[in-house]
C-alpha cells in the first residue's frame, strides 16, 4: 500500500474516531442536562403544591380571625332584627359578603395551581422521565461498543505477535480478530448511525412538551385573571385601572384613624425623627 494510502486511510479513521468521540459527548450533554431537569421539575411541582396550600392556608386564617370570624358569625345569624338593617348593618353585610368572595377566590386559586401542577407533570415531567428511560439503554450500548474495541485490539495485538513468531495458533486467532471485527462494526455502524439522531430528537420531543405546557400556562393564568376580575367586580371594584390609587388612599384615611389615637400620638409625639425619645436624648 502506497504512503499516500495509508495516510487518507489514517486520516479517514481518525475523523470516524472525533464524529464518535462527539456524538458520545453529545449524548452525555443530553443525558446530564434531561436528569437536572427532571429533578427541578420535580422541586418546581412540589413548590407549586405547597404554594397552593399556603395561600389557601392564610386566606382561611385571615377568614378566621377576630374580624373575619365575626362577620362569619353575622352572616349566619337569621335572627337580626329588621330594625337593625341601617347603614351599620348595611356595611357589615358587605363586609360578610368581601369574606366570602375572598375564600371563594382562595379557594377556587389553589384549584387552578393544583390543576397548573398537574398539568406540568403531565405535559413535562413524565414525557422527560420516560425520555430519561433510554439513557441507561444507550449507556450500556456505548459500554458494550468500547469493550469489544479493547477486544479487537487485543485479537489484533495477538495475531501480529504470531505473525513476528510463527505459532499454530495463528489461524485461530485471526479467525477470532475477525469475529471480534465484525462484532465491534455492527455495534459501532448502529452507535454512529442512532446516537446522531438520538440528539437531534431531543428538539422535537421538547417542542410538543413545552408547547402544551405554554398552553396550559396560558390557560391558568387567564383563568386566574378572571377570577380575580370577577372577585373584584363582586366586591365593587371595578374601576381596576384606578384600584392601587384607590387602594393607596384608603390606607392612608385608615392610618390616619390610627395614628389620632390617644396611646399611638403620645407615643409619635414622644419619639424623635432619630427614633430617640426626648429623656434618652437629654442623658
């Protein structure tokens, strides 16, 4: 075989071993990313129930507190005097019915989270688990193709010492080179011919799963829209553009309710802008 042979030969082999080396790299860059993955889908899930339970947890506490349990307590009480139904009473029963509209709303979000949850498990977090199924597979197939390389270059490294010294054993060793070649090629022609598409399919199979999830996204949160919208609207607010204002201007009324106080002014009155009261000032 002419020099020039030998080299485009060489050369041919060592490109063959870098797309290899690559299509290797390839499926282990895969493989570790999909694992993370799945293991922060899992935490997210996770945190979206306990989400959902905590926000249901301090709307039902907020119900139940002094005020809340008190307009609670009105407005099951059907034994109210119908003289009693003056402008008080008026407010009280709209402070009952903000109560109730605000544990229903509670209520009806950790249904929509509970279902977002489930959702992203369905969409996402299972389709990944049973992608994460074919890694182990793959794994073993890339194990097994390296194994019978040392193989071959074992078989290889045999026949050439009985060629240097002549042996019986010459012929069976050939015959197991062979065997061993033909072996490490299959496995090897199906390594180069999958692993290559293995890595291109991760594309497709992503698109359809965050596509649904997109959808399902879209769905909660406009749902969740709604049902704040429709709360709000309950509550007669529905000036939503000029509700932070409105907001902001009744905290400040109520603040100020609060700080006419006897035990609160006495006190503003008694600390200095430094947060010093006038005696630690004089010592």
């Amino acid at each position: 075989m002419s020099g020039f042979m030998k080299k485009l030969l060489a050369g041919s082999s060592k490109k063959v071993q870098e797309d290899e080396d690559k299509a290797v790299v390839q499926f282990q860059t895969v493989e570790g990313q999909a694992k993370k993955m799945c293991k922060d889908l899992k935490r997210h899930c996770d945190a979206l129930s306990s989400v959902a339970k905590v926000e249901y947890r301090v709307a039902e506490e907020l119900f139940q507190s002094p005020s809340g349990k008190q307009n609670a307590d009105l407005s099951q009480d059907r034994t109210l005097k119908k003289s009693k139904a003056t402008g008080g009473s008026k407010r009280t029963a709209s402070m009952v019915k903000d109560s109730e509209l605000q544990m229903s709303a509670a209520y009806r979000e950790q249904e929509l989270t509970v279902r977002l949850k489930l959702d992203e498990e369905r969409f996402l977090l299972e389709p990944l688990k049973k992608y994460c199924l074919l890694f182990p597979t793959v794994s073993a197939a890339i194990n097994r193709r390296d194994a019978k390389k040392q193989d071959l270059e074992k078989l290889n490294a045999k026949v050439e010492r009985y060629k240097e010294k002549p042996s019986p054993k010459l012929d069976i060793a050939v015959l197991d080179a062979k065997r061993a070649e033909d072996e490490f090629n299959k496995l090897d022609t199906q390594l180069a011919t999958e692993l290559p598409l293995l890595y291109s399919g991760r594309l497709d199979f992503m698109d359809v799963c965050v596509g649904s999830l997109i959808k399902a996204e879209i769905n909660y949160y406009e749902d969740l829209s709604n049902s704040h919208l429709e709360t709000l609207n309950a509550m007669g607010h529905e000036d939503i553009e000029n509700l932070e204002e409105e907001l902001d201007a009744k905290l400040d009324s109520l603040f100020g309710k609060l700080r006419g106080l006897s035990i609160v002014s006495s006190q503003v009155a008694a600390t200095a802008p430094d947060g010093s009261t006038p005696s630690s000032s004089k010592k």
